[in-house]
C-alpha cells in the first residue's frame, strides 16, 4: 500500500491499495482486488476487503460506492450500502471515505484542521461532469483551506482519447487544450492529471499533490482496464481518526 505525501493533519488517515498485497484472488484479479462488480469470486474480494480492514485497523466498514461516473457526493456517515455516487465526504471521526479505480483518478480531500475529507473518483467523465467541483462544495468550507492528492491513474503517455473528450474539457475550460496532445489519425493523448489540477484551481483549490503514477504502465503494481479490460480494482480510502 501507499500513503499520500501530502502536509496532512495527524487525524487525518489516507492510504491506496496496489494489486500485491498477499489477497485472494487469482487470475486476471491477482491477487488483492477489492472490487465485488468486476466479475470476481465474491468469497475471495470479501476476504481481501476482511484483511483490509484488519490490516488498517479501520475503525468501521469503508463504504463502498456504486460508481457511475457521474458527480454525485454523499455524506459516508450513514450512507448504508452500495449507494449511487462518486464521491462521498465525513465531517465525523470513523467514517471511511472509499472509491475503486483501475485508471481512472482518485483524489482525497482533506482541511488543514482535520474536520473533514472526501474521496472522489474521476474518471474523464466525472471529471469533465463536475465531481470534484461537487466534492469541493460538498465540505462546506473555504477551497483555498483545503488539501488534494491525486493517486494513481492512468498517465499521458497511455491515455488516449477522441475529440469529445477534448472538447468537454476544453469548452468549460479553455487552459485544458494544453492537457491533450495530437496523435495521427486525430485522436490526443490527454492528461488526467492536469486536466485535474486545472479543475481544482478553478474551484479554488490551490494545495494540490500527488500525480505521476501510470497504472496502465506498471502492470506488476496497479489494476489497469485499459491495459487488461478484465482487471481488479484498487481502493483509496481516507478517514478522520
């Protein structure tokens, strides 16, 4: 597992699975995919999702969303199971703020003062769409107090895309034309990272670290679904303790 190197606060707690953590899954989910939607034995995803938490010492259950891509945050206090979102924030100590990802982005939140945080997963869609825009206003307090990291997603060299794409950034924000690189035959390669960056600065958000992870490069560390298409998932996970 990886933790953020980020200025956090000490009560604030933040880590992302890779795929190599002794789990149970095999084949094209080997071996510590915590996903249950991606066609996986469930038995195995429930035992890594047991050693998740024994391993974390979590002090509840991560709640586990039903990502759609679109912009949805919800409240993790309570939030029950599998609820329809990409995002979900506490105000409260024990929460677990959880999303899965295989490429596309994970970005945690915190404040400076350990009173809130947030997990949001940003795939070109979400992140086109406005979820971490909804994310930001979800905590309820000045952006510029905030904190954000970006975990590992897909990178630069590897994410290509088509015009759409290029415009559903670039037509809300014009500085996203220097996130996409021309390819021949008039597809881009594009940047999540950046693309994130310029979207969190937008809302005000200016404490932004993490990035320069490629999970579709680093088959031997990271699920990737571009790479695989039948893959496992990750799991990044922030709480307040």
């Amino acid at each position: 597992m990886i933790r953020p190197e980020w200025p956090a606060p000490a009560g604030v707690k933040a880590v992302t699975t890779t795929r190599t953590e002794g789990g149970a899954s095999r084949g094209a989910y080997a071996d510590f995919n915590l996903a249950l939607h991606v066609g996986d034995v469930a038995d195995a995803v429930q035992q890594n999702r047991r050693r998740l938490r024994q391993v974390l010492a979590l002090p509840a259950e991560p709640v586990w969303l039903d990502q759609v891509h679109g912009q949805v945050a919800i409240d993790a206090a309570g939030a029950g199971n599998t609820p329809a979102a990409d995002a979900s924030f506490s105000f409260r100590p024990g929460a677990v703020c959880t999303v899965l990802t295989a490429d596309c982005l994970p970005v945690l939140f915190c404040d400076r003062s350990a009173t809130r945080v947030a997990a949001a997963h940003a795939g070109w869609r979400g992140l086109a769409g406005g979820v971490l825009e909804q994310t930001v206003a979800a905590l309820q307090c000045a952006p510029g107090g905030l904190l954000a990291w970006l975990g590992p997603a897909i990178g630069p060299r590897h994410f290509e895309v088509g015009e759409e794409v290029r415009e559903a950034f670039v037509s809300a924000h014009r500085e996203a034309a220097q996130a996409f690189e021309r390819r021949p035959g008039g597809s881009y390669l594009a940047d999540l990272y950046q693309l994130a960056k310029i979207r969190l600065q937008a809302a005000g958000v200016e404490a932004i670290y993490g990035g320069g992870f490629c999970t579709c490069a680093e088959p031997e560390r990271w699920y990737s679904y571009r790479r695989e298409h039948t893959t496992g998932r990750m799991a990044s996970l922030i709480w307040l303790s």
